[in-house]
C-alpha cells in the first residue's frame, strides 16, 4: 500500500516520500531561482541592451507556460516517474552551458530547454504534493511544498545576482546543474503518492473547467506580486529600502504559504481565501501610501500583501485539486502553474506601462483595487 493511503500521525515530514519531495523541489527551485535575475546582469554584461535583456526569462517562462499543458498527456502515458526524471535532466543538465557564452541569443536557447524541465517539474511537483498525504491533510502537505520553494527563492535569487556581479558567471552556471543531483529521490517519491486514475481528453478538459477559478484568483494576486518585485527596485533604487521591504515580502510568503495549508486542513478555504485577498489589496495601498509618506508604510504593507500573497497560493492550489477531484489533479496542477507563470509576467510587464501613465503609486491602488473585485471569483471557487 503506498504511503499516502495510510493514516499519518504527526508531522508529515516523517514520510520518506515527503522529504524526496521537499529535497527534489528544492534542488529543482535552486536552479530556477539562480538563474532567474541573474541571467538577464549576465546578458547584459555580455554587451545585451538592457532593455532586451529579459528577452531569457521571458523565453524560459513562455516555454515553461506551454509545455505545462502537454505534461497531463506526457504523464497519462508513461507515468510520473520517467517524466518527472526527464524534467530534472532538463532543467538541471543544459545550466553549465550558460559558461560557455554570454550572447542574448545563446543565454535564450540555453533557457528554452529548461524551462521545458521547469514545466514538468512544476507541474509534477505540486501533483505529487497532493498525492503523498491523506485528503484531510492535504493542506499541510502542499504547505511543506511551498515552503521549499520559498527557501531557494530567499536564498538563491540574491546569490544568483551575487555570483553574476563578482564574476562567477562560472560557478552560478554549474551550481544550477542541481536538478540532476535530486534523480535519486524520484522512484521513493512516486512509489510514496497515491496513484491517479488514467483519464481520457474529456476529464482533462473538466478539471481544467474545475481549476479555472482558483487560477483566475492565483493570476490576479501573482501579476500584482510580479509588479511589485520588479518595480519596487526601480521606484526606489537608493538605499536599503525595496530590498528590506523585497525581504519582508518573501519571508512573509513563505512562513504563510507553509502554515495556511494547516489552517485550511481544520477551518476550510471558504472565508480564508477571501480574507487573503482582502489581505493583499490592503497591504499593496499600504505599499503605494509609503511611497509617497515613509519607509514604514512600505515595510508594513509589503508584510501584509506578502502574507496574503502565500496563503492565496497555498490555497487556491487546495481548491483546484478539491474542484478537479482525483482524476484530475495534474491537469489542475498545470492549469495553477501556468496560472502563476502567466499572472508573473504580465505583471513584470504590463504594470510597466500603467506605471508610466499614472506612476507606481497609483498603480498599485488600481491593482489593490482588482483584488478586492476578484473577491466573487474566489467564493466561488471554495465551492464544489
């Protein structure tokens, strides 16, 4: 019997499944995230414009977004073993590549390639999450999930920039070659998880109906963190002020998308998930009141909208996987994921251009704004 179906006392992380889990997506995430802004610094530094310079991550995401749809088909027929492994190699193996050159064009095609690995591993990660506890403690389990790829997002985004600016280029390219290192963890983590019926075209087709909701939620409150990681820096480039409110924001997110799981598991989403919208639009005002009045303001509201931030993530992807039912779980999991990818980068992208027009602060009030009339759409999205 695989170890999801039976009762689990305490804490989760006594499942060995649990923790290949936690190891292979925080080995996978590592790689992601220290590439993530340091490889646009590297193009640039290569002679790239930089204004074209996010020509890499904005390659590596449009393909993570659209072989994120192919990985229900890919796992119904050879099972999630095989394409979680090849998923690993690609994510992990073409990294030390990007030593080779610094050219726009090469960095581009080098991502390509991972960002395909990205998808499964997104995809499959959050899946496999699901799988590993029983229903009731669901929550939990896809909150320890979250919680290791917060810790590579804390830890690696600043250590990538780091290596880039000092020139070790080199060592940034091989320390991302860490997807490979987690392959072992892979057949305990499959043989761990509950398996899911095999699913024709049609359910696919309901469970991403099922997810599309809580995505639509999950879409809104990443494009508005998008547009607040990116444009913070820009609005306040002197002193330590976006980088300690940047700091407040992740933490924040991380410690509430580990511990919202366990609340959902006891009380349900139904008044959670419109709590954290109402959550995130306050502190995002707070965030556009402290740019025009002080750094407490700002300080204060990036810990607001950073919690509300990790709990709506936390619990839409609960919602999606409830909605989907069994049989549908990863092609929910790839409607979330592409959910995410896309509200990122239309939030790094578009809120440039309001921005423009209106000014940050000003911005970030409209997209405060958006949160709260999303607040429809997230009740109904904590109903069957």
């Amino acid at each position: 019997m695989a170890q999801g179906t039976t009762e689990v006392r305490g804490s989760l992380w006594r499942l060995p499944a649990m923790r290949a889990l936690v190891g292979a997506t925080a080995l996978g995430f590592a790689s992601y995230c220290l590439t993530l802004a340091s490889l646009p610094a590297y193009a640039v530094a290569g002679g790239a414009a930089a204004d074209t310079a996010g020509l890499v991550t904005a390659v590596l995401l449009t393909v993570t977004i659209a072989v994120q749809s192919v990985v229900p088909a890919l796992t119904a027929r050879y099972g999630p073993g095989p394409v979680l492994a090849v998923g690993l190699v690609a994510l992990g193996a073409p990294s030390p590549l990007y030593a080779i050159d610094d050219g726009l064009l090469w960095l581009s095609a080098v991502s390509a390639v991972r960002g395909a690995g990205f998808a499964v591993l997104t995809v499959l990660g959050a899946t496999l999450a699901a799988r590993i506890a029983p229903p009731e403690r669901r929550g939990e389990s896809i909150g320890l999930y979250g919680l290791a790829i917060a810790v590579p997002n804390l830890v690696a985004v600043p250590a990538g920039v780091a290596l880039v600016l000092d020139g070790h280029a080199t060592w940034l390219a091989w320390l991302a070659a860490s997807p490979v290192l987690a392959l072992p963890l892979v057949p305990g983590l499959v043989h761990g998880a509950r398996g899911e019926p095999r699913t024709g075209t049609t359910s696919s087709r309901a469970a991403v109906r099922a997810a599309l909701a809580p995505s639509v939620v999950l879409l809104v409150v990443t494009l508005a963190g998008g547009g607040l990681v990116t444009f913070l820096p820009i609005e306040r480039p002197d002193g330590a002020l976006a980088t300690a409110a940047l700091l407040v924001f992740g933490v924040t997110g991380a410690l509430t998308r580990w511990r919202a799981g366990v609340l959902a598991d006891r009380v349900g989403a139904r008044l959670l998930l419109p709590l954290a919208l109402v959550v995130g639009a306050a502190g995002l005002a707070a965030v556009a009141l402290g740019l025009g009045v002080g750094a407490g303001w700002v300080l204060a509201g990036a810990g607001l909208f950073g919690a509300g931030y990790g709990t709506v993530q936390n619990l839409t992807l609960l919602t999606a996987f409830a909605r989907a039912g069994e049989g549908g779980a990863t092609a929910a999991s790839a409607m979330w994921n592409a959910s995410f990818d896309a509200g990122t980068a239309v939030g790094a992208l578009a809120l440039g251009l309001v921005a423009a027009d209106v000014g940050l602060p000003w911005t970030y009030v409209l997209v405060a704004g958006a949160l709260v009339l999303t607040l429809p759409v997230a009740r109904a999205a904590t109903r069957r």
